[in-house]
C-alpha cells in the first residue's frame, strides 16, 4: 500500500493581505486560547488581540464555532505533517509496530488536550472527516506493514474509535481512567491485533 494518504485540505491561494490576516487571527487566537481558555474566547477578543477589525474575524471563520474549527484543522494539519515526516516513532524511521504504538498515543494526548476546542467547534462527535479517514488510513496502512491478515479496514475502525474524543471523554471524565492506563489499553489492543503477524 504506497498510495499516499490524505492531508486535510489547505486553504485556497489568497492575497498577501488576506494570508497576513489569517496568519495573525490565527496566532491570536491560538494565543487566546492558552491565557484564558476555550471558553474565554470571544470574537471581539480575537479582533483585538490581531488588530483587525471585527468584521474582518467575522468574514474569515462565519462565526465562533467557525473559529474553533480553523484552530482544530491548523493543530491538525501540524500533527499529520509530523505523522508523515517528522521524527521516529511517530514520523517515518521506525518499525511498523513502533510507529502503530506512538501513533495511538500521540493521537490520545493531542484529543484530549484539544477536547474543549472540539466541544466549541460543534459536535464532538463528528471530527473532520478528512481527520478521521486519515487516522483510518494511516492505522490500516501500518497494520499492513506489520502483515496483518484480515479485514484491514475493519479492524484500521476498530483501532481508531478509542482514540477519537467521545470515547476518551467517557473514559477520562466518567470513568476516571489515567492517561497511563489508556495508553496501555490501547497498546495491549494493538498487540492483540497484531500478533498472528509476529
């Protein structure tokens, strides 16, 4: 399976005045969101902290949930960029099993720091589809680099659902379950899986 996988899609070519609009709405906000949080965020802040005027932040994200959304898909794109090319395990050097087993838990850490930014950008249950078919891609992509026999897609689902926002809240809020215990599920999960293939 060479065949590329699919990275969120990059905004449109913009004029220079616009991309340098987006670039500081985007630092400003993302700054915004570490001094006061998710829920400190307002619209009027964002146009502040940029220098911009409100109509220009409201033009650009539509509304605030448009906002947290640009913010998601910026995280995002940063984190499949570092999947596909950044550093071992994560990024490519290392062995297939390796790579799976980093993948799950950078994807659980990353989740879970963003969980009120997903909250704030809609339904928590309904991410990015082209962040979800990446994860499924690339999972499925590595179960067959490990020789995984099987329904590839099937099991690439299976091995995504703990990872996505809505099972991680249950388990972490609900359930009181420890990032070191997640992590360790998953990892067992992934071996089960995979050890008919050595």
């Amino acid at each position: 399976m060479s065949k590329p996988l699919p990275l969120l899609s990059a905004p449109p070519q913009e004029r220079r005045d616009a991309a340098r609009n987006r670039e500081a709405l985007m630092t400003a906000a993302a700054a915004l969101v570490e001094e006061v949080g998710v829920r400190g965020v307002t619209m009027d802040a964002l146009a502040c902290r940029a220098g911009v005027g409100k109509g220009t932040v409201f033009r650009r994200f539509g509304s605030r949930e448009g906002l947290m959304g640009a913010l998601l898909n910026h995280s995002e794109t940063e984190w499949q960029a570092a999947v596909m090319g950044g550093p071992p395990p994560l990024g490519p050097g290392a062995p297939p099993l390796e790579r799976l087993l980093a993948f799950g838990e950078s994807r659980m850490v990353l989740n879970l720091r963003h969980a009120e930014l997903i909250e704030a950008a809609g339904n928590p249950g309904a991410r990015s589809v082209g962040a979800l078919s990446f994860t499924t891609m690339h999972v499925r992509y590595l179960l067959d680099q490990i020789g995984v026999e099987g329904d590839l897609p099937y099991l690439a689902t299976a091995l995504v659902a703990p990872l996505e926002i809505i099972v991680l809240r249950e388990q972490v809020d609900r359930a009181h379950v420890p990032m070191d215990r997640l992590v360790a599920g998953w990892s067992d999960l992934v071996r089960r899986v995979t050890r008919a293939a050595g």
